[in-house]
C-alpha cells in the first residue's frame, strides 16, 4: 500500500470536523485535534515572507517504531552537520504507530493489534563548531487507535487487506507474544509510561566542499529507565556508535546518508540480544528556502534471534516521505508518514505517522 495514499487518507480524517471514527467508539482525541490545529496554522503562515539561508532541514528522525524492536538503542535519522558553538535545538516529536501481526508457529504464538503514541523531548547543545551533545527523553501511551479504517480503505483499492488485518478484523486490541508456552511480552491497553532515555554525541570529521560530503561520527548511549513491565523499556543499557553524511548535489537537492551499529547489553524477557545495524538514504528537494520535500529508505536488522517467530526475527525494511516547513526564521514544522515495505514480511509496524517542532536558540 502507497505512503501517500495513507498520508492523504488519514489528514483528510483529521481535518473533517465531522468524520466519524468506525474503528473506534469515541471521538478524535487529543492527538488528532492538535494535529488538525497545527495543519491550519500552517496554512494561517505559509504565506508570511520569511528570508533565510537555503540549507537543507536534513533527514527525518526515524526509528524502528515496532514496538518490540524500539526497546534498543535507536540511532534516529540525523545530518552530518552539527550546530553552531553556543546553539541550542528543541524538538518536540509526537508520532502515532499501528502495530498488527498475527504469527503462529510451532515454537512461538503472536497476536499484536493496538497503536502507541511516543512522544519524544530532545535537547541538542552545540559545544563546538564540531561538536555537539544531545539527548532524547521519551512517553509512551499504547491504546485502540484510530487508523483501522483509514488503512483498511487503502488496503482495499489497493494491495488487499493484509493477512493479519483479516485474521483479526472482530479483535479490538490485543498483545501477546508467548514462546515455547512462556508469555515474553504482554502490553495493558491504555498503559501510559516513560521510556528509555537516550544521550548522543556528533563530531564532524568533514564539512562539505564542492568535491567533498560534510562527515560526522556519533555516538549514543541509552538509560534503562523505561517500565519493563509495560514493554516501555529494555532494563538494560545499550550504546551505539554511527556516521552521518550529507552532500549537495544539485541545486536544491540534498542526499543523506547514515549507517550505525548498536550493542545492546543483557536480555529482554529472557531473551538473548545481537548487535543491531542500521542504515538510511534519503533525498531532499528544497522547493523554496522554506519547504523541502524529503523520501527516505530506511533498514534495521534485529536485536532477536532465534525467537521462532518472523515478528520478532526478521530485520525491517521502511519507506518514508515528508513535508519539512519553516514557520519562522529560528522554528522548524515536519510531518512525514512511515509505510513498511515487506521485502522482510512480518517484523515492521504497520503504518507511523508523525509531526515535530524544533526551535532553534542560536547564541
């Protein structure tokens, strides 16, 4: 099923006053109105002269949103360039995921029908004109949902209602991964929890000459801090090392690139964890010096192995588009949609649609 077919299904769910939501019993809650509200004020400035530097807003922060696979360290989507000594970015990231698998084996039993809305703080401080530090606090809150039918619609004028959707159309929620006839994970419905908190650092090797690409390398570290018991965090720390690159390559067009490995450390529900390797390009157009449109490819391998269930050891294979918007000199708006791919069938989440702001106080 096409990205933008999701994406244009679901704002124009969040934009009518008057839609009624078939998958669920309530009305849109607070995510959905303030993404409506945020959609009319960026059509209230998008007419506002703004005039700033041309540069690029780089690649969207995605992450393996699966909601198995994000309990490690994740290495989200960033540029090579860092912030300028003395600089400070706010981001404020609300992303909505659905999650459907439904996978028995011999050896393992899966049943996941629900969606999370992570909603992340992360704090960057330029040290240096070549470093700079940040780190990402996140909340976690797993429930019904609300973009069953958006998705089910498209699934039908489309590639046909997946498997799992079908096997589970009567199951309002439900989330229950057992292995050998011992339950591994087992999420509450309406469970609201802080996660893992996670601290990076970026140092630029190279900045960007007309031969040569701007490099970075990076690292990161991740607190167990998250609840275990709710499937919001690992209870174990996990450390990742990485390079980020970027290189003009035409007028207005912009190519990222970023590859990263992550060591995590002890197990997750009795399970033995490997090394995780990911990777992403993405090309940007910059329509004006205050829009770019950006499409991203995005892999994960998996932290699991072994497991006797795709759901868990199968890597992930994700595309992604997006809007990036610059409100005011010194704010950011983004919106991007995260469609999986299924060349690996059976690991990814469903469908991620997210919005962020980030605010720029320059020293």
């Amino acid at each position: 099923m096409g990205i933008a077919a999701k994406a244009g299904r679901f704002l124009q769910v969040w934009i009518s006053p008057t839609r009624h939501i078939d998958a669920v019993s309530e009305r849109p809650g607070l995510l959905m109105r303030m993404i409506r509200y945020l959609f009319w004020v960026l059509i209230a400035v998008v007419g506002l002269p703004l005039t700033v530097g041309a540069e690029g807003f780089g690649p969207f922060p995605v992450r393996n949103f699966q909601a198995l696979d994000q309990l490690v360290l994740a290495m989200p989507g960033e540029r090579a360039a860092v912030l300028k000594q003395g600089d400070f970015d706010v981001r404020l990231e609300v992303a909505n995921t659905a999650s459907i698998a439904r996978d028995s084996e011999e050896q393992a039993d899966v049943t996941m029908k629900f969606e999370t809305v992570r909603a992340g703080l992360f704090l960057r401080y330029g040290l240096t004109d070549r470093l700079e530090i940040g780190a990402e606090i996140p909340g976690y809150h797993r429930h019904r949902g609300f973009m069953e039918e958006p998705i089910l619609g498209v699934e039908r004028g489309t590639t046909g209602i997946a498997p799992a959707r079908k096997a589970l159309r009567e199951t309002a929620y439900a989330f229950n991964i057992t292995n050998g006839g011992r339950t591994l994970f087992q999420g509450a419905k309406g469970a609201t929890g802080l996660g893992d908190i996670s601290f990076y650092g970026k140092y630029q090797l190279l900045k960007e000459t007309a031969t040569l690409p701007a490099l970075s390398f990076r690292v990161g570290v991740k607190a167990p801090t998250g609840d275990t018991d709710q499937v919001f965090g690992s209870g174990h720390p996990d450390a990742g090392i990485g390079l980020a690159l970027d290189k003009t390559f035409a007028t207005g067009w912009i190519v990222y690139a970023n590859l990263n490995g992550v060591f995590p450390t002890g197990q997750i529900a009795g399970l033995d964890l490997q090394p995780v390797m990911s990777g992403l390009v993405a090309v940007e157009y910059l329509w004006t010096e205050n829009v770019s449109i950006t499409a991203q490819f995005d892999y994960y391998s998996p932290p699991f192995h072994g497991t006797g269930t795709r759901v868990l050891d199968k890597g992930v294979t994700e595309s992604v588009l997006g809007v990036s918007y610059r409100i005011l000199p010194s704010l950011v708006w983004q919106v991007y949609g995260v469609e999986n791919l299924d060349f690996i069938t059976g690991s990814a989440a469903d469908f991620t649609i997210a919005t962020l702001f980030t605010y720029r106080m320059r020293s």
